[in-house]
C-alpha cells in the first residue's frame, strides 16, 4: 500500500521538499536554494528529482511506497496540462511541460498547481480551515496572495489565476502597482513597500518588518503605528473580499503574519465597523497555523485528493 | 408530464409573474404592486396565491402542469430552509417561512432565493452567460447587486449573501455607505447617488439617469463625461472582481445598464489598463440579455435544477 506522498513548495529562494505519511506529517524535509539553478531550466528539474530520489531512499523508503509528487510553483500553472506558463521570479521558465517531464523520469504520478493555492489546500484540510466550506486563505509577503475554497471546492478561476487579493484596488488613485493596476493592496502592504516606509519612518535603510516588529513589543510608538496602519488596510481590503464572497473564516499567514499580535485588533476593528451585518457576523479571521511547511503539506493534499479523484 | 413552471419575481415597486414552458419560453406574464400588499407579510402572500392560480387556470392550465413555484425576493433569504429572513424595503418581514406556507396554500413545490441570484442564474442557462462556467453578473440599479457562477454552480456563500459586489469599497476614506461601509462601489454608481449629482451637474432637481442618457444621445459633453465617469467607476470596480474571480464573462444588467453604450468603451478601457494580464486577456465583458424578464426566468431555472437535484 502506497502511504506517503512527496510534496515539493518551490519558492523564488528556496525548494522545500517533504516526504509525507498519508496522515499528513512529515517524515521528513529537505532544501534546496533556487538561485544556484536559474540558468535553466533543466538544472532545476534535474536538482529536483535527485533531491527527490534522495528523500525517498535515505527514508528508507522505495518508489512503491510513494503515491505521488505535488509540486506548488509561484507563477502561473495550466492545473489540467501540468505546464509551468510562466514564473516571474525565475528566469527562463515559459511553457515548461513539468509534470510530463518529472513523471517519465521517476515514473510517478506528478500534479502541480500554483504556490498559493497549496497553501490555502493545505490550511484547509490540515491547518487552520479543518472542516470549513468557504473560506479566504491571505499570504502576506513580499507579494500578497491568496487561495479561495468555495462551495467546498478550490476555486481557481477560468484561467487558474484566481485569489488575486493583492490586486484588488484599494484606493481609485492609489500608487501604481508592477501589475498595471492603481491602488493594488499589495501597493500598500507588501514585504518591500513596508520596508521602504519603515526606512523613512525610522531613518534607516535595510529595516525589515521583523525589526519593526521588534519595536513595536518594545513599545516602540511609532512601531505600534506602522503596524496600526497596515493592518488598517488589510482589513479594508478584507472588507471588500467578505461583503462579495462571504466567507465562513479569512485565514492570514505569510511572513507579515508573524506580526499579527500587532494587527490583529485592528483587523478585526476595521471589519467590525465598515463590512456588512449578516457576513461580518458570521467571519472568523484566523492565523495561518501551519507556517513554512503549508505549501509542502497542500502539495500533499493535492496528490492525495487528485488521486482519489477530488481535482 | 409537467412541462410548466411559475417564476415569480418580487421587488421593492412592482412583483412579476410568469408561466414559463420547460424550454424558459414564457407563456404568459401578471403584474402586481408591492406597495398595496406591505401592511402585513400576510396580504402580500395571499395577492401571490391568487395571483398564480389566475396565473395557472387563465392560461387552461391546472396544478397538475406546474413542476414547481420559483420566488426571488430583494433580501436575505435562507435558500436550503425556504425562509424570508429580511427585506429592507418591504415592511413587516422578518422570518417568515415563505416556501412552507405558499406550498401549503398551493401544493405545489416552492424554491425561493434573493432576486439577484435568480437574475445570474436566469443570465447563465438563457441569457447572456449560456455555456459559461465562471461568470459574474453585476446589476446596476438603486442598489448595485451581484450574483457569482464559479466552477458551474451558484456560488451563494456561506451565509446566502455573497454577490455584494456593490459594497467593495473602491476608496478607503470614500463616503460613508448606507451598509456601514466607507466609499463602497454602489456610493458611486447607485440610482440616487447619480440622480443627485445629476441634480447639481445640470442645475435642475429630479434629473433621472435615464434623462442624462438622452442628453449623451443628443451630444451634450456634461452627460457624455457623466456617464464617462460613471463607466470608471464600474471599470474599477470591476478590476477588482476580476482579478480576484478569474471570471471568463462579466454580465452588466440592471436599469443603468440602458445606457451601456455611453460606457462601454471606457469600461473595457479601465479593465485593459489596470486588470492583470491573465485575467484581462480571457474576461468578456457584456451587456445582459433577459432584461425585465430575468428574475422570472432565473425562478423558472431555479425550479427545474432543484427538481433535477442540482442545487
């Protein structure tokens, strides 16, 4: 009986590779840094399933006992071909048939989708989201996802470039964003524009949110402040996406979210006040639960459901 | 065999009626007027009762022709138990079991749903959305509704009051909305709000929307620019939408949508400028088809899938 799966979260600087138990722990992890194979793709692929064969043997484990390889990839994945469009932080990759190539190589079945929506998969079905039909799944990082399960399902959209939270406007004359738009949430709330506030705020280059988040436990004012205002956005931004979707529970993780101690009341505030009755009422706003191992754990997931036919 | 359907369509001035043939052919149609019945939910309930059975027995029909009654209601409405849990503008009703006690009167099975769902749902299977599988229809009126056809369903969200596509705020410190919210969508396109600035563009009280239209059509530049910036708004708006649903169609109905022509191009120029790449360059944008007759025959749709045990 094939038990575990290999779930694969390729990020813009590392590749987290985890063999997973069927339960959904983790037997075991392992890294890779994705710089050291951007000159093409094929390095990377090749890193990749080698990195794979050794998380199966050094396990202990041979290709019998694997049920199948999920890979979450940040950019834009064709779910039904397995094709890799497009990544826009790793040079070279348009069009790449992955699934079809990692699948002749280590005869496995193989599914890929995009990062975010793995993480939202694995909230839902392992972390903060057990249980629930509807529901948000926000990333807050450098860029701003999200993963959308509506009417019990992932929604991924016509062209699977659905839960775009951070390219919902936010201001009809807002700063413009990379994506084309005006007034995009993550403008306002992404990891490098938080940063450039906080240098001029503080008079310091290279401050990153975690020392602001330093601050702030410090009793920094002008920390607490920061955070007040960023969490003031999120929430109208959450406003918007709660009034159209309605959704049972908003999950927020990322690497901001480790801040949310800090934003949290003020989040919360801004919904209180400015969404409408019957959903505010009925929304939870929760934090991510399961941190870095969220995109290892949804690629899990999407093996498992797909294999029985879910996806 | 039961060929026919009842499709009643209930609004704040005016509650339509039609006998609609399986094939969404409508038959014949009644009219009554909300205000003569909103003493008591009672009154109302029983000018509906009457008013299908002439419906029915005018047209040589009997109980036995009828598959099934189909009411969309301006309010929250609990489609899986069939209650009325409020109507803001139709006094006195607050939990009522409106598919109980209409079944009960008529023995016949009754499906009720808010209005503007049954207008999607109408737009989707004999409208401007056949064939579609994720869509959003938007209408344009005193409010600014919305209803959401995502992976092939009606997607209602958790609470039945998803679609509220009028309360996404397009401005973080816009005006204050009636729904509690600041700078929301309908605070810049709803029937009143156009009507006043109308009022103050054109120097005269009472100006209608559909008086500005009439104005454009004879050239004259201040309404040209009204509904230029009008069409920005819902552009905007829309950009949001899109880039978080991925939708291939958007359906613009409601009464402002009589005068599309004056906003079409700068609706479809905002989206080209500010939505993403992906989602821009598969979303249609498109004027909906059934007009009047939409909320009539989302009830008829809304009898024949619950019966076939789709929703």
């Amino acid at each position: 009986m094939r038990l575990c799966t290999i779930g694969v979260d390729v990020g813009g600087t590392n590749i987290k590779l985890g063999l997973v138990a069927s339960s959904g722990r983790i037997i075991a992890k392992t890294n890779l840094v994705t710089k050291t194979y951007d000159h093409h793709p094929r390095h990377l692929i090749d890193a990749l399933v080698a990195a794979i064969r050794a998380l199966i043997q050094e396990n202990g484990k041979t290709t019998k006992d694997i049920a199948g390889i999920g890979i979450g990839l940040p950019g834009l994945v064709d779910v039904s071909k397995g094709n890799v469009i497009f990544m826009p932080n790793v040079p070279g990759w348009k069009n790449i048939p992955l699934r079809k190539i990692i699948q002749s190589k280590l005869k496995l079945p193989v599914f890929i989708d995009n990062d975010v929506n793995l993480v939202a998969l694995g909230e839902w079905k392992l972390g903060a989201g057990k249980g629930y039909k509807n529901l948000v799944c926000i990333t807050l990082g450098t860029g701003v996802g999200g993963g959308l399960v509506l009417n019990g399902e992932l929604y991924r959209g016509e062209g699977f470039v659905a839960g775009e939270i951070g390219h919902i406007p936010l201001n009809e004359q807002g700063p413009a964003c990379n994506c084309g738009g005006m007034g995009c949430f993550e403008r306002y709330v992404g990891n490098r524009i938080l940063m450039d506030k906080a240098a001029g705020i503080f008079g310091k280059e290279n401050i990153r949110p975690q020392d602001v988040f330093a601050l702030a436990n410090r009793g920094n004012a002008l920390a607490v402040r920061f955070w007040r205002e960023t969490a003031t956005h999120i929430g109208n931004a959450l406003v918007g996406v709660i009034n159209l979707l309605n959704p049972r529970l908003v999950i927020i993780g990322g690497g901001i979210a480790n801040n949310y101690k800090f934003m949290e009341k003020t989040i919360q505030k801004v919904i209180r006040r400015r969404a409408m009755k019957v959903q505010k009422n009925m929304v939870r706003i929760v934090r991510a639960r399961l941190g870095d191992e969220a995109g290892i754990l949804g690629a899990h997931i999407l093996v498992k459901e797909s294999i029985l036919g879910r996806y």
